[in-house]
C-alpha cells in the first residue's frame, strides 16, 4: 500500500477546509434570513439550544461588514464607516452582551419560560410531529411580540431609557445593529413569553435567536427598494424611516405587516443622510449612552423638586402616541412613490447636520482603542464561562468589562490621557486582574 504523498495531504487537507467553510457558510447564510428548515426548530423539552448568535451569528456580522465596506468603497465611491462610530456599535453590542450574561447566572429568563410551560400551558404542541404548522406559529407569534415590545421601547420613558442608545449611531450601516441597548433584554422578553402557554421553551428559544439575527441585515443604506418582497417583510427600504428622527415607526421585526395593520408605517420617499436622536448623543461612550435618558429623566424631577416616586412613575409614561388602529386595508395599499422620481437606490447626498465625530485618532490611538475593545471582550468571555464559577468573581469579570468600555468611550470622544481615563484603565485592570485570580485566592 503506497503511501499519501505530502502534497495530496495537503490538498486534501485544504478541500476538507473548504468545504467546512462553505458548509458554514451556507448554514449561516441560512440563520441570517430565517431559512433554517422547520424540523432543525422543532426542539422539544430537554433538547439543548444551540447558540446560534455564537455559531454563526458574530462570523455572519463580520464577513457582511467587510462586504459592505468593499461595496461601498468600489461601487458607491463612499466611505460608510467612520472608525469612532464603528467602535461605539460594537462597544454597545458588547456592553448588552454583557448584561444578557449576567442576567443569565443570576435571572436568567429562560428558567421562566421553562416555568410557564411545564407550570400553566394550555396546549401541549408536538412540535416534533407537525414542525410546519409550528414553524408558521412560532415565526408568526414571536414577530408579533416583537413588533409590540419594539413598540413600547419607543412609546414609554422607561423603554426608551433602555432602547436609546440604539438610535444614538449618526451613520447607517450593519455594525448599527451592533449598537444595542444593554437592558433592553431585560424587557422584551417578556413579550414573547404568552408563546410558552403552547410551545415548549427550546423552541422559542432559537426562534427568538432567528428573529434577532434577520434584523442585522435591514441596517444599511446600499439597499434601495426590493419590489413585492416589500410587502410582507421588513427591508432597509423599511427600516431607515425607523432610525431617521424622530423614528416612531416601522417597529417591525421581519414582517411589515404589523406597521401596516396597526397604522404605525411612514413610507421612505427620499433618501437622507439622516440618522440618529433628535438631540444628538454627543459621545461614544457605551456605557453613558446606556444612562443618558435615565439622567435626562432624574435631571427633569430634581430640577423640579421630585421624588423618588414621581421619577417612577414619570418612567412608565408616554413619550410617543400611537392610536390603536386594526386596518387590513392598509395591505393592499402600494407605497409613496420616490420624491421627483428619484431612485431609491441612489445613496444620499450631503448630510443633513452635522455629525458627531469624537476625537481624531491616529494609527496608535485606534491602536490603543482597539486594545481597550479586546480588553472589555475578554471579561465578556470570562463572565459567560460555567456558572460553577464563584459570583463575585464573575461581577469583577463584569465590572472589568464595563470599566473598559466606558474608558473605551472616554477615548473615543477625547483622544487624550488624561487623569479620569487613567483612573478608569486602571481600575479595569484591577478588576480584570482580580477576576483571572491574579491576586491571592482570597481577595477572588
């Protein structure tokens, strides 16, 4: 028997990792736009749930990104990426992912969906004999609930404490989707849970991962509009009118539909480079973006001479209005044609204000800021190990992890070492230090 010679490994090798890519590739591409066959969803008690955000989600973010870069850098000769800005969305990705572990060890939502259904569901759905019809229902139930709890982030003062900083990003492009506000987990879930009265929790688990991830692509402006696709799902052509101020509208998740029936659609007839709050953030800070509307809230009732109780209930008013509206008829509507018959498909021109632009970094700053990144994403890391880790080893691990954000963002908007930012850089070594076990076993 001959021997395999070095470069038939070799090529071997190589095919074999090709074909894992693609294979990857493919899946992902899958997972991105909701295209998982039904049978791989129909997960019944006790099956685990993979991760899909991990497996292929933040490889998807990443090679859509590059695209969108190379697109806009060859074909539309513009430059949709500015370095602060990029940094700002993925340092608001991190900080909520930082929340969603933490709030996994100590409150973790999943335990009550897993409660509900095996504690006070009416219907026990075999998801694994009738996967369609589970399919149509789930898809169907969890948009439904998303369209409300996006709704309700814009309409009340405490939604849009933790909703904000989303809409803070002045350019347009797919690491906004990154940019996401850290408690905002904290609330929507909630409106996906009436589903656990019928399907099992897994089930609604990584359907709820599906409806997160069809999101990131609708965040760009390379999109104009996509003809009868329109319709029924949610676009770019949709979501811009969304984050173009004040964005009470489009709430949807992957289907227009909701907008169209409940009356909260606006039509996108001219394209504007035009994003952002109202009032403009100011920072890329993702830590003070995540507090500047609880401030703007305690700032209102002190100077007022509020309580503790007016605040509270100030926090659950409204700062937006929608009527309660039902109208199919709305479906069957075409939209606003483009203003002067311009293509939806022609980028925007000059800006409409001017954007924030933070400090102007050289190639050691972007350095140093990127260092700072990778700072806070090991404590990520570290705080979404097995839980048999000691607690407060993991709140040092957070802490870290916010400590380098919010030195991250410091940066960004002032460039200059200065005695806060250094105080902040090694108060987060610290904290990381204690969380590896550094110091003596005692102190962890």
């Amino acid at each position: 028997m001959q021997e395999a010679k070095p470069s038939q490994c070799t090529h071997h090798t190589m095919r074999t990792a090709a074909c894992k890519a693609a294979n990857w590739f493919v899946e992902g591409t899958q997972c991105m736009f909701y295209l998982l066959p039904p049978k791989r969803l129909s997960l019944s008690k006790g099956d685990k749930v993979p991760n899909l955000i991990s497996s292929h989600g933040f490889g998807m973010f990443l090679v859509m990104i590059v695209t969108e870069i190379a697109v806009g850098a060859c074909v539309a000769q513009k430059s949709l990426y500015r370095f602060n800005d990029l940094m700002a969305s993925i340092s608001s990705g991190t900080c909520q992912q930082l929340f969603v572990a933490l709030m996994a060890k100590f409150a973790d939502p999943k335990a009550t969906f897993r409660f509900v259904n095996e504690r006070c569901k009416l219907v026990d759905f075999d998801v694994k004999g009738k996967p369609l019809l589970a399919w149509i229902f789930l898809f169907l139930g969890i948009d439904l609930g998303y369209y409300w709890a996006h709704r309700s982030l814009h309409v009340l003062h405490v939604g849009w404490a933790a909703h904000s900083a989303h809409h803070a990003g002045e350019d347009y492009n797919l690491a906004t989707a990154l940019r996401q506000g850290a408690l905002q987990p904290a609330m929507t879930w909630l409106f996906a849970l009436p589903l656990a009265l019928f399907f099992p929790a897994e089930s609604i688990q990584i359907h709820l991962q599906l409806n997160t991830l069809y999101q990131f692509w609708i965040h760009t402006e390379l999109c104009g509009r996509l003809g009868p696709l329109e319709y029924v799902f949610n676009t770019p052509f949709h979501h811009r009118m969304h984050h173009r101020p004040p964005g009470n509208c489009n709430y949807g998740g992957v289907l227009v539909i909701w907008d169209r029936l409940f009356r909260t659609y606006e039509t996108e007839t001219e394209r504007l480079d035009y994003f952002g709050l109202a009032q403009p953030a100011g920072t890329f800070n993702a830590v003070d973006l995540n507090l500047q509307h609880w401030r703007k809230m305690g700032r209102f009732h002190l100077l007022r001479g509020g309580c503790f109780w007016q605040l509270l209930r100030s926090s659950v008013s409204k700062r937006a209005s929608h009527k309660l509206a039902w109208s199919p008829g709305e479906l069957l509507q075409s939209y606003d044609a483009m203003a002067e018959d311009k293509s939806s498909w022609s980028l925007p021109g000059k800006e409409v204000r001017p954007k924030y632009g933070g400090a102007e970094l050289q190639l050691m700053g972007k350095a140093a800021a990127i260092a700072m990144f990778l700072g806070a994403f090991l404590c990520l890391q570290r705080v979404g190990k097995p839980a048999d880790r000691p607690k407060l080893q993991l709140l040092c691990a957070a802490a870290g992890g916010f400590t380098w954000l919010h030195a991250l963002g410091d940066f960004l908007d002032t460039g200059t070492y200065h005695s806060s930012l250094v105080g902040q850089l090694c108060l987060a070594a610290a904290f990381t230090s204690l969380d590896m076990g550094l110091f003596p076993r005692g102190q962890t």
